[in-house]
C-alpha cells in the first residue's frame, strides 16, 4: 500500500476485521446515515459525496491528525527529567539494556518511531499453527504450479493457519517463516490487543511473553531469549511503555477533544472542533 487512502479500504472489507461484504455494501451503510450524509455533503459536495473514494479520503484525513510527539517520554528526552517518573525511567534503561527491546524497537533521533520497520519471528504464529512443514509444502506446490498468483495470496493470507506463515507468504523464503513486521510503539498503551493476532490482551502479557523468550520454533529470531526480569522490572518497563502515549491522543481517546468535518469540499482535511486547547495551539 502505498497511500493511507489506498491502506483503509482493506479492513472494511477483512474477513477477520470489519468484514464488510463489498465496498458497496459500506458506502451503503454510511449512506443510510443522515448525519454522515449531511457532513460528506459539507466536506465534499457535489450531488453524490457518499463514495468509497472519499470514504477513504475522510479515514485517511483523520489518520494523519493522529501525530504522536508530545508524550511524557518526548519531554524527558527534551531535556525534562520530571516529564516521566522514576519508574518510567528505570524502564527506559531495561528497554535499552537487559530487556532488549530496542533491538528491534529502534529509537533514535532521526527515527524516533520505537520500530525497525524489519520482519522477526518471535513465536506468536507458532502458538496458532504448530504444524508449519504441510502448510510450507502445499505453498511450494502452488508455487511449482503457477498457482501463487497475487489473488491467491491475498486469499491465504486470510485463511486459517496459512496466515501464520506471515512474511513467507510474500517473499517464500523459509527465513521469513512466521516473521511478522515490528510494530511502533508510540500509543501503545491506547492499541490493545497485542500482535498482529490480538492473542496478548494486556501490556504486562507482552512482557511477559517475551521474558519468557517467545514461543519456540526452529525459525525464532536469534534476538529473542528469555530475559529473566523481576516483576518490578515488568512493571517498570510497563510504566515507560505508558510514558509513550501522546497526551494529545490520550485526550482523543477520552473523547476530551472532538474532531469534526471541515466546512467545505476545498478542505476536506478533518479539523479539531472549536474551542479544544489543542485548536489554539
């Protein structure tokens, strides 16, 4: 995907996400909505402003307002020592040292998103599919046999058990079995469930998944071992995740700022509602 508009229209239409039957059926559904009706009609204009294509539109506009830069943990890396607390801080050197989580978590100025941007296997397919040999075998058929076109990809990436192959499916190469991409980290106290299957509900669940060293498998990233934390060490790590939460999309989460639809079809870019301390800034 190469744009954000391009992006949102696929979990409308995920079996295992929205599991809308057909864009169609969306536009559909907002259609039957009077008040969307009356703001895509503002926004976009024209006799027939209910589309997919500005449907896209609309959910990309609202992504990009969803910028995360003034967290606690961006104030203390400014130079605030009192923008996190002790144990944030204590976590923030587990996160670099013995939790080993910026091996993959990369931060670092010019790339300040907690991620980097890379595969590993770290087990969680394993614990949905433990037989990956006759799954791996049925995909070299189909590849023998022309049959792994890119619609029979798409397929499988979201059938029962050939999902967990994760980057295998795009790249067949057996080192990219069960690897999926790092995710960021920024907000992640707001984004539960975890991993791209939500099987972890909760933070302290992630932390101990990966103390315990993942799941193994003989495709697990050299990277992954048991780390052997204390539980204040869990909890310290836990409390510096949180310090990653913008406070700007703490207060969109709490409904504390509203977002609403610009008034013409020559700013269809979401603003912030009139009078929000954030409109002002």
């Amino acid at each position: 995907m190469k744009t954000l508009e391009e992006q949102v229209l696929q979990p409308l239409i995920n079996p295992v996400e929205m599991a809308m039957p057909s864009h169609d059926a969306v536009v559909a559904k907002v259609r039957g909505i009077p008040e969307y009706v009356r703001r895509f009609q503002e926004v976009f204009g024209g006799p027939n402003p209910v589309t997919i294509e500005n449907i896209a539109k609309a959910i990309a506009a609202f992504e990009r307002t969803l910028l995360s830069g003034d967290s606690p943990f961006d104030r203390f890396m400014a130079g605030n020592p009192n923008a996190i607390s002790e144990a944030a801080r204590r976590g923030w050197e587990l996160f670099k040292g013995k939790a080993r989580c910026i091996t993959c978590h990369e931060f670092n100025p010019s790339s300040p998103f907690f991620t980097d941007f890379k595969y590993h296997n770290i087990g969680i397919g394993m614990k949905a599919t433990q037989n990956f040999e006759p799954l791996v075998r049925q995909i070299q058929q189909m590849v023998q046999e022309n049959r792994l076109t890119k619609e029979a990809l798409d397929r499988l990436a979201l059938t029962e058990g050939f999902s967990e192959l994760g980057r295998f499916l795009v790249t067949r190469q057996p080192k990219d079995l069960g690897a999926f991409k790092t995710s960021p980290l920024r907000d992640i106290e707001l984004t539960a469930p975890y991993m791209h299957d939500g099987s972890l509900k909760t933070l302290r669940e992630v932390i101990d998944f990966y103390d315990k060293g993942g799941e193994p498998n003989p495709n697990l990233d050299g990277g992954i071992v048991k780390l052997n934390l204390t539980e204040q060490e869990k909890a310290d790590l836990e409390e510096f995740l949180k310090s990653l939460t913008s406070d700007w999309v703490r207060r969109v989460a709490r409904g504390e700022i509203k977002l609403a639809a610009g008034p013409t079809s020559e700013n269809p870019t979401p603003r912030l509602a009139r009078g929000s301390r954030s409109a002002r800034r």
